[in-house]
C-alpha cells in the first residue's frame, strides 16, 4: 500500500481533499471527506473479494481514494466531478507509479463511478460502493434526500 500511502501524503492530494471540505462546510447531506473515501475503499474491496476481481487491494483502494478528488469542481462550476476526479488524479498516478493497465483500470473507475454499469473491471464496483458505503440510516437528512424520495428504507449491507 505503499504507492497509495504516498498519494494520502501528497499536498497535491490534502490540497484537493481541503477544498472539498471547505465546500461543503455547511452542506446537510452526504460529504465527501476522508471519512467517505476510507469507508467507499473497504467497501469496494469487500466487493472486489466477494466478485472476484482481478484487481489488488492497492488499486482498489486508490480508485476509492481518489474518486471524488475533483468534487469541489462541480461546486464551483458545475461540471461533472467523476470527469474533474479523473483529471486530477492522472497526475497523482503518474507520480506514484500507477501505470499501464493498472492506472487505466483506475481512470476508469473513477471516470465511471456515477454510472451503473459503466466500462472498466472496477467501475461498476466502484459505482455500488461509493453507494453501499453511506451511513444513510445514521442521517438526518433522509427525508430530504433523493435516493429516499419513494420511501425506501435505509439499510445496512456492508
Ligand atoms: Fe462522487
Ligand atoms: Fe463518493
């Protein structure tokens, strides 16, 4: 895990991670801090076990990792921030090693994580973890949450 511990340690990163944060100081639903990132990782990698992925925990956990790293770009644009994530996080794996297959693997999965069924090994878990991941039935504001609009109840699977 060394690669993904350089990239948690890159002021490129903590850089990216604290204007997300800064964001979203006062919003009521779902954040997408540290919290989110180490939760949707041990949630992804679960899935990885149970589907088993071809892809190693590293990889795994650096897709979570670095998902949502250009969130604070579509609070301060609008634009889409699965595409902004895997923007700047193509830096980060250029720097640290992530490579060829492994690194397209990644891009993917980050590029892909809104999308159900989205293209890549990883995407769609990815997709399902970001999701699986939440702490929905801990949440104060359920009632005015989208993904609760139809009266689903909020459960814990993972
Ligand atoms: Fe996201
Ligand atoms: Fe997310």
């Amino acid at each position: 895990m060394e690669r993904l511990n350089a990239i948690i340690r890159d002021p490129f990163f903590i850089e990216n991670l604290r204007k997300t944060n800064e964001r979203e100081k006062e919003r009521i639903f779902c954040r997408h801090g540290l919290d989110h990132l180490i939760d949707a990782a041990r949630v992804l990698y679960i899935l990885v076990l149970e589907d088993r992925l071809e892809v190693s925990r590293e990889t795994a956990y650096t897709a979570a990792f670095l998902h949502d790293l250009g969130r604070w770009v579509e609070y301060d644009t609008g634009r889409d921030h699965a595409e902004a994530s895997a923007e700047l996080s193509e830096r980060l794996l250029d720097e640290h090693g992530f490579k060829g297959t492994e690194k397209e693997i990644i891009l993917l999965a980050i590029r892909g994580h809104r999308v159900k069924g989205a293209v890549g090994i990883l995407t769609d878990a990815m997709y399902r973890a970001d999701k699986l991941s939440r702490p929905c039935m801990n949440c104060l504001s359920i009632s005015m949450c989208k993904r609760f609009s139809h009266g689903e109840t909020a459960e814990i699977e993972y």
